[in-house]
C-alpha cells in the first residue's frame, strides 16, 4: 500500500536540519559546586522530599495536574513553618 510518504533516512532528514545558534562559552560550575548547590536545597526542604513516595494513576493529565499543584503547595507550606 502507497500512502504517498517516501521514507528516509535519519541521515537523509539531519541533512535538511537548520542549526540557528550555537551555546556560547563553557559551563564553569563544578561538581564541588553543584553538589554544595544540592545540599543547600536539601537544606532548605529540611530533609523532606516534594511528594510522597509511590506510584500514583490518574484517569486524566488534568487530574494529575491538580494533584501535583496541591502536592507542590502543601510541600511549600510545610517548609515555611
């Protein structure tokens, strides 16, 4: 069956691809540094994660929306106390 698509190549199609900028310069943080930026989060949540632990099923993206944002903000009040 003919659908009218002619296949190719992932060589094929990175030929076409357009690269409109490039990252200038070269990141300067350090381990030592992301790993002092880590605890000070750590810190700061005062050993608490963001949500519970567990596998969660939704029926729908929206009801799983809710729940993180309600997730996120008892999690936020919680570390301002």
């Amino acid at each position: 069956m003919d659908s009218g698509f002619e296949e190719k190549t992932i060589m094929q199609m990175n030929t076409k691809m357009k690269i409109i900028g490039n990252r200038s310069g070269k990141i300067k943080a350090t381990w030592q540094e992301a790993n002092q930026w880590l605890n000070t989060i750590k810190d700061l949540r005062q050993g608490k994660g963001i949500c519970p632990r567990g596998v969660y099923r939704f029926k729908t993206f929206e009801e799983a929306d809710e729940w993180m944002t309600q997730i996120l903000i008892k999690s936020f009040h919680a570390t301002r106390l």
